[in-house]
C-alpha cells in the first residue's frame, strides 16, 4: 500500500496522447520536470490550431496555467504591376503645306512692337551698367585706380516654397 504522507506526482510518458475534438486532433505532451528536486512538472497541451497550453504543477497540484497563442503569419505586400508601355510604331510623316501667312498693317505693327520689346528686353540690363561705367570713367579720369570695365550684377533673390506652411520664401 502506498504512503499516504507522501504526494503523488504524475508519472513520465514517452509518448504524447492524442485526443479527437471537434476543433481537430490535440496533443498532450509528456510531463516534464522542471529543476533537480523534482517538485515542480510541467505539461504541455498542443492544439489544432497551433496555439499551447502549459500547466504548471507543484507536488501534483496545478499552480499556473499559461495560454500562447498561434504565431502570426505576416501579411504579404501585394506588388504593383506596371503596364508595359507598348512600342512606338513608326508612322510616315504627314505631307502637309501651311497656307503663307497675311498680315494687316496693324499686325505688322504689333509684331515690330514685340520685336522692339524683346531687343529691348535683351540690352536693357547692358545699356544702363555701360552708362554707369561710362559716367564713373569720366568723372574719375584723375584717378590711378583702375576701374572695372564691366560691372557684375548682383545675385537675385530666388522663391522657394515652403513644404510645411506652402508659403513661398525669398532666398539670397
């Protein structure tokens, strides 16, 4: 007869047991003791779906219990597909003759206008720094220094927009 002052331990398996449920088949893997004493044991119970039980037992009586879940699957990127831009057929070029162009005296007035204005664009920066180097040679003649013949322009201030605010900034 067994010595009732002593406590009863689960006894070691081999094997794990296998019982039928209707989430599918669960496995009761072999108890295992945990440290030299041989005190505390350990029992896992494996389910269908992936996810653990662990009973922890302390001379034969269940002191915790621990649930782990299933590991995630991590969710795979769909890729973007590109459409394949098909190839440029070669096409003959079209044979086509424009009508000569007529102009009115008033439109020929307005295109020597334009002309005018983009001439003028075009010098207007060149004449007024050769008048100012003209006028400082002639009132330094006296002078040994000797004076630049061109003058260079001074940077101007560029705009650059803003990504935070969206306003527009004048950078030197």
């Amino acid at each position: 007869m067994p010595d009732p002052t002593k406590v009863r331990k689960y006894k070691k398996r081999t094997k794990d047991i296998k019982v039928e449920n209707t989430g599918g088949t669960t496995r009761v893997k072999p108890i295992k003791n945990v440290g030299d004493d041989g005190r505390v044991q350990v029992q896992q119970i494996k389910y269908a779906d992936g996810s653990s039980h662990f009973n922890r037992y302390e001379d034969g009586k269940m002191v915790d219990q621990n649930y782990m879940p299933k590991k995630m699957r991590k969710k795979k990127i769909k890729k973007i597909r590109k459409k394949r831009m098909p190839s440029p057929k070669k096409v003959p070029m079209p044979t086509y003759t424009a009508p000569a162009v007529t102009l009115d005296e008033e439109d020929l007035k307005e295109v020597a206008k334009r002309e005018r204005a983009a001439e003028y664009k075009k010098t207007k920066g060149k004449r007024t720094r050769k008048r100012i180097v003209n006028n400082v040679k002639d009132t330094v003649k006296t002078t040994g220094r000797k004076i630049k013949a061109k003058l260079t322009p001074k940077p101007r201030r560029r705009k650059v927009k803003n990504l935070i605010t969206g306003k527009t900034n004048r950078v030197r």
